[in-house]
C-alpha cells in the first residue's frame, strides 16, 4: 500500500541558476559577479528553493548588509520573499 507523501519531509529540488548556487549563496554574494549570480537564482527559484537559499545567510546579515555586494541580495531575499 502506497503512503501518502509529505511535502515537509523532503526540500524542494534545486534546478537552473539555483543549483549553481546552492551551497555557494554566502561565498559568491560577496563578490560582484556572484552576487548578480544570487539574485537571479532567487528571481527564478520556487518559493521553498527560495527560502532555502535565503537560509544560507544565517549568520551572515549584518556582513551582508555592510557588504557593498552582498546587500543586493538581501534586497532581492526581501523583495522576493
């Protein structure tokens, strides 16, 4: 007999932009060509890759904000979230 699946059990796959970003969001969000890289895998992510991605910065706020790079991204976290 076939459970039912749970949507909380797993995370959502990480597909495009977002896959080359995974893991990295911290690392390339300081720098200008990783941040742009951040932004737009946030742009097309679905919302739970989104939030997983975001999640990547805990710990890691007020350097960002602080950053000259990495602040775009938290804009982009906020305005997409």
């Amino acid at each position: 007999q076939e459970q039912p699946s749970n949507s909380c059990q797993s995370a959502a796959p990480v597909a495009g932009v977002s896959a080359t970003v995974a893991g990295k969001v911290w690392e390339l969000s300081q720098e200008a060509t990783g941040c742009r890289e951040v932004q737009r895998a946030l742009e097309e992510a679905s919302t739970e890759v989104r939030r997983q991605l975001a999640s990547e910065l805990r710990g890691h706020v007020w350097e960002a904000l602080c950053s000259p790079h990495a602040n775009f991204v938290l804009q982009k976290c906020v305005a997409t979230l």
